[in-house]
C-alpha cells in the first residue's frame, strides 16, 4: 500500500453545513459505486479496501492536531474537475462536524462507537451524530485493529472535546486576553529597544577614533600616516564595519523574529483564531523556509566576513616579526582575506541555492549531474576564466604581489588596490583604475616587496672637483641616514657608488639608500633637496649639457647651454 500525506487547508474549515449534505465521488468504475445510506465513508470503503494507492490527512480541531485519517486516491479525470480529493473531502466533513458540535455548546459531548452493520467497521457518534467511520485503513496507520482503534480515538476526540469546550469559557478567554496583552508589550519593548540599539550602533565614531590612534602609531614607528592607513589600518577599519553591519543585522533579524513569533503565539491564545496558526504552517511553510535560507546564508556571509577579519587581524599582531616582515604580511593577509571572502561568499550561496532548490521539491541528484555536464561544455568554452583562476591562485601562493604593492605589469604600473583569484586592479598616478586578468600577469615587477631602493643618478659639472662632489654626496647621504626622522625609513647605510659615468652633460654620480617598502619616492625627493643645497653651499655647480660647432672653415665654437640662450665662445686652434 503506498500512502500520499495531505494537509488540509482553509476549505477544512468551512462547509458547515455539509455534513447533512452527502457529497457523490466519481469512481473509477461508477458501476460498482451502490450507495446504501448517506454515510459517505461508506462509499469510499470498497475502494479503501481493495486500492493500493492511499492518501492520509490530519484532522485539526481549533488548530490542534488530533488524528491522521485516509481515503482512496481518485485521479482528477474520474473524479471530475474542480471536485475536492477524497481525502480533502473527508477531512472537511469530519472537522465541519466536530467544529458544529463545538459551536452549538452544550453541556457535555459524549463520544460514542457502533458497529456498522453494512460495514462491520466501527462507526462513532458524538451526542447521536455520526462523526465518521473507522476503516481498516485507519487502522493499520496505527497498527491496530478497527475496533481497537475506534475505542482509542473515541477517548482521544472526548478529551479533545472538552478541552475545546473549556477553551471558549470567558474566564478562560479574559485569562488569555491578559496573556496577549502581556506579549504584546514584550514585543513592544523589544522593538524599541531594539532599535535604540541600532541607532546607538549607527552614531558610534569608531572610524575617526580608529584613524587618529593608526596616525600616532605611525607617527612613533617613523612611518607616513598614508602609509599605515593604506597598509594596516584600512583593515581593522573595514574589520569594525563589518562587526557592526553583522550587529545591525543581527538586531533587525531580533526584531522581525519577535514580532512574528510574538504575533504567532497570540494566535495559538483563542480557539477562535488558532486554526490561522495552521494556515500559516501550511500556506508559507515554503516561502518561510525560502526566506529562512536567504537570511541564514546572508547571516553566514556576515559572520564568515567578521571571522576571517579577526583570524588574520591575530596573525597581524605577531610580535616576532620584524617591522619589515610583520608590513609584508600585512599586505599579504590583506590580500588573502580579501579573496577568502569572496570565496566565501560563492560557496555559501551555491550552498542556499541548492538548500532552496530542495525545498521547492527538486531532485538534486540528477540536478547536480546535468550541472557537472554543462559545467565541463562550459569549462571548454571558458578557458580563459580557468587560466585566470589558476594563475591567480598562483600569483598569491607565491606572493608574487599583494593589495597594497606597487607593480609594473606590461605597459601599466600602479597601486594594487584590489585582487582576486580572477582579476587585478591597478590605479595609476593619474587616478585611472587599471583592470588587468590574472592571465595576462606573466612578467610582473614588483616595487615594494620586502625592501625598495633610491637609485640616483647625480650630474655635475666638469669643472668641479670630483673628490669634492663625492665627499658633498656622502655626507649629505650620511647625514640623511642619521636623521631620526628619516632613520625608520633607511634600512642601510646609504651607499654613494662614485662616478658612474662620463657625458656631455657632466660627470654622473651614482647612489644608492635601500629603504622600506613605498619609501624610495619621499626619501629621494629629501635626499635631492638637500644635495641641490649642499652643491650650491660647495659651490658646485650641476652639470649641462654641451657641445662644439665646427664651421666650415675648420673653427670650432664650444657651446654652452645657459637658461634659454645658448653662448658661443671661439677656441684657439
């Protein structure tokens, strides 16, 4: 015997006066179909006893459930359209029954049971009025017998009777009208308390706390405050929004879950109104449940976000790092977190779709398997998303840059503002953003990993005294180096290389200062303004370009760029 499970809905409440009222079922073979009364179970008992294909439904009584009963499953074509199942139709007759025995108040409901003797099923009465027949069906739900079932359900039906009877006394209604009123309240002052919460939440100026406190810390270990910002602050920033987005959230789901559940519970108060907690149950059991796995991804999503941020926020504050080091993973968990969250989030929504997939009824088996199919047509189809992919993931396996670096790739060079395991953005010193894929980064240079260096190139002039100029360059290297407001960024001694190389602009003098990382550029711009006043107090001058012209009649003039005139001097032969 294979059962089908109903649920009744809002027309198990209504057709009061049905019960008087015998409904005629369209039968497969209508000529076996004999009426012999107006029982209507009667009728469907020789296809209940002879159909494998049966369907149960419970019977409800002011919203509580009291018995799981069956009938012989019709198809629509013999039954005719717009006829109610058998199930549905016997449920509805047997709650229309026990809801006008409840309403017409009497004293007492006593629940009685006859043996049929057409049937020889156990019929039950209420006060003398058949309320329905217990058939083998019925039974076997409970593995039981017809006439020891038919003496338990009259039990259970009497206790529920009374009960409902005791439900619609008024002092039971005022007790529970003060117990609505009570919740009520409850979820009024959690509503406003609530939402106190949130506006407190949106006020707080953690942001400008948080910058001025990342200001002076930089400020201590020698650093630019553009450069902790950029580098480590910017994360715990971001990481305190997104505690407070999961807060705020968490405190909206609070209220929603209190003013439902709330409303919910007031219902479940009367009989009047309980059977609407039914409907709720049964009409959005599927819309809750949607709506149920929206928010509990989206909830998911928050908490992976706050998560991610405090485990990599713990690794930032390893102490036994060097400040080099402890700078180069900051840039790397940045980067690191960044793409953990977007994973995060793909593989928590390709979690809900397929959790709402399942509730709708989908089969995910054989769902799952055509997806694997059209995912390999479209790997074939997508194989530069794949190379991207790949060589992403390997770009942040190997380091090779991070969020925060400054890269040369190809003809385009900027700060890595943003990656993924697909694509990197750069933004440029003109402010335009750069969007490269992963698989276009085959010869990158990076800029700022681990240490840069100052690599300048100083013209002097011919005339100067090349001891001179280099004794000038070295001390004005030595000087910057012992600086304290320049020491934190200079990991080394600079190095003045000597005279690199002889030109018509001049003698060029090599340097080099190894620094932190995105230092080079402020320190080589302190380190020419105060060469340029060293050279002029030294009386150096800087080199210019020259040149000779030869005339025709074998006079050479040397020439000699000043400002925007050029002097000619004529040179003895």
């Amino acid at each position: 015997m294979r059962c089908r499970h109903f649920l009744p809905g809002p027309a198990s409440l209504m057709l009061v006066g049905s019960m008087a009222t015998p409904i005629m079922l369209a039968a497969p073979t209508p000529e076996a179909v004999q009426p012999q009364g107006g029982n209507i179970v009667e009728r469907l008992l020789p296809f209940a006893n002879g159909s494998e294909d049966i369907a149960t439904g419970m019977v409800h009584l002011d919203g509580y459930r009291l018995v799981s009963i069956t009938a012989p499953v019709i198809q629509s074509e013999n039954r005719g359209s717009g006829t109610p199942s058998p199930i549905k139709q016997r449920i509805s007759i047997v709650e229309d029954r026990l809801q006008s025995l409840v309403k017409e108040n009497p004293e007492t409901l006593t629940v009685t049971q006859q043996i049929d003797a057409a049937t020889q099923l156990p019929v039950l009465y209420v006060n003398g009025q058949e309320l329905m027949t217990v058939t083998n069906q019925d039974a076997l739900l409970y593995s039981s017998d017809p006439d020891q079932w038919a003496t338990e359900l009259a039990t259970l039906l009497q206790q529920a009777l009374q009960r409902a009877q005791q439900e619609r006394q008024a002092d039971y209604l005022r007790q529970q009208a003060r117990w609505a009123a009570g919740i009520g309240f409850v979820m009024l002052g959690g509503v406003l308390l609530m939402t106190w919460r949130q506006r407190y939440l949106k006020t707080q100026p953690f942001d400008t706390a948080t910058t001025s406190s990342a200001a002076e810390e930089a400020t201590e270990a020698g650093q630019t405050k553009d450069a902790a910002l950029t580098i480590k602050d910017g994360k715990q920033l971001q990481h305190r929004r997104n505690t407070r987005r999961l807060k705020l959230l968490l405190l909206q789901l609070g209220k929603f879950a209190l003013v439902a559940g709330g409303s919910f519970r007031i219902l479940g108060l009367f009989p009047q109104t309980r059977w609407l907690q039914v409907m709720v149950l049964i009409g959005a059991r599927v819309p809750l449940r949607l709506l149920g796995i929206v928010l509990l991804t989206y909830l998911l999503i928050r908490v992976s976000f706050v998560l991610i941020d405090r485990l990599f926020a713990a690794f930032r504050q390893q102490p036994f790092l060097p400040s080099i080091r402890s700078q180069r993973s900051t840039l790397r968990i940045t980067t690191v977190a960044r793409v953990l969250r977007g994973v995060s989030v793909v593989i928590l929504t390709g979690i809900g779709a397929l959790g709402m997939l399942a509730v709708l009824g989908i089969d995910l088996v054989p769902l799952l398997a055509g997806v694997s199919v059209i995912g390999l047509a479209v790997s074939f189809a997508s194989q530069s998303l794949i190379k991207d992919t790949i060589n992403g993931f390997f770009i942040l396996l190997e380091d090779q840059y991070g969020v925060g670096d400054i890269i040369v790739v190809g003809a385009v060079s900027g700060l890595v503002e943003h990656m993924n395991l697909r694509i990197t953005q750069l933004r440029d010193s003109e402010g335009r953003l750069i969007t490269v894929p992963n698989s276009m980064v085959d010869i990158v240079q990076n800029l700022s990993k681990d240490w840069s260096r100052v690599d300048l190139f100083i013209d002097v002039a011919y005339s100067a005294d090349p001891e001179q100029a280099l004794a000038v360059v070295k001390q004005v290297a030595a000087d910057l180096y012992c600086d304290r407001n320049w020491s934190q960024e200079i990991l080394e001694p600079p190095d003045v290389l000597g005279i690199e190389n002889l030109t018509h602009t001049g003698m060029t003098i090599r340097t080099w200062i190894k620094t932190v990382p995105l230092s080079q550029w402020n320190v080589s711009r302190e380190f020419r303004r105060r060469l340029k006043l060293q050279l002029d107090a030294a009386n150096i001058a800087i080199g210019i370009p020259q040149q000779r012209i030869t005339t025709e009649n074998g006079a050479s003039y040397p020439t000699q760029r000043i400002d925007s005139g050029i002097t000619l001097n004529k040179s003895e032969e």
